[in-house]
C-alpha cells in the first residue's frame, strides 16, 4: 500500500518523533479503494531553523518514488515546540478542485 510506503520512508529517512499519513483519497472524486490524496504530518527537531519550503523540500526529497504515484499531498511539518504549542494538532487539508464531474 502507498500509505504504508510513505509512512516508513518518512520514519526511516527522517528523524521524527511523529509521523501520521491518512489517506484522505475517500474524501474525493476517485475510485472506491484509491490511493491518490494524502495528508502527512511529520514532527522533527530537524525542521529547526528550516523555513516551510525546506522543511516540504525535506520530505519531498524522502518520498521521490511515492510522488510519482500520488495526485496530492498535504504536508504538515512541526517541530516538537510548534506541534505541542499548537495542541498535537494540525489543520485539515485544503479541498482537491480535481477529479470532479
């Protein structure tokens, strides 16, 4: 499964002390069982100092294959200080404007 793929390259090329990938595909105008839309939050002391881009740069990087697979990506990227300051939550992921009849 492509969740699955995702989830264990981000925990395994990325120091992170939390790693959550929800397929968010039911959510859209795909087929039943798709793989195609995901959110991902990553929480890693390695985004300190990062800005957003670099820190959607580093997680690109670890998930070249799985880009190639996907049609969107939501990527929530904390630092452990950001991720408990904003409750251990992240926000929801913007409406796909694709796919629809």
């Amino acid at each position: 499964m492509i969740k699955d793929k995702i989830e264990e390259k981000l925990k395994t090329q990325i120091s992170s002390l939390y790693v959550e990938v929800i397929n968010e595909s039911p959510n859209h105008n795909v087929p039943d069982g798709a793989e195609s839309h995901f959110k991902v939050i990553v929480v890693s002391n390695d985004f300190e100092n990062m800005r957003p881009v670099q820190r959607h740069q580093l997680i690109y990087k670890a998930l070249n294959e799985e880009m190639k697979l996907i049609h969107a990506i939501a990527i929530h990227p904390f630092t452990k200080i950001e991720w408990d300051k904003n409750n251990q939550s992240s926000s929801d992921s913007p409406d796909c404007l694709g796919g629809s009849e």
